[in-house]
C-alpha cells in the first residue's frame, strides 16, 4: 500500500511541475544569442505569465544588456 501511495503522490507531483525539457538552456541561450547578435550575460528558469520561459540576459552590440524571454516549449521569444 506505502509503494502504491508513493506511486501516486510522485505522479501527482510530475503532472503539476512545469515541462522544462522541450528547449534546454543552452539552446535558449543560442537562439537570444542569434536574434539579439550579442553576448549572452546569464540564463536562468523563470515563469512568465503561467508559462514556462527561459530568462537570458544578453549585451548587445550596442552596449545595452537585454532581457530576453524564450519559451521553454516552443523556442519562440517573448
């Protein structure tokens, strides 16, 4: 029954954790690289309006830093 219970909570738990796997890290950094034609800074997780999405800060040519959001599933910035 312990085996069964644990089954079920551990399932539980996958169904309410955000899909992270769809665009990893480095290619939400690649593609905030290609799109802003700067230097990516930092790439963390985050959540943007009930959305996965990948935070990643670039400089750009132009000596700004930029934020930029991917979204974790589609690739697509936000």
């Amino acid at each position: 029954m312990k085996t069964i219970a644990t089954l079920v909570c551990a399932a539980m738990l996958a169904c309410c954790l955000p899909a992270w796997a769809d665009v990893s890290r480095d290619d939400a950094a690649s593609m905030a690289q290609k799109a802003s034609g700067g230097r990516v800074l930092a790439v963390e997780r985050a959540e943007h309006k009930g959305a996965a999405v990948w935070r990643v800060k670039v400089l750009t040519p132009q000596g700004e830093v930029r934020v930029m959001l991917i979204d974790a599933a589609s690739g697509r910035a936000r």
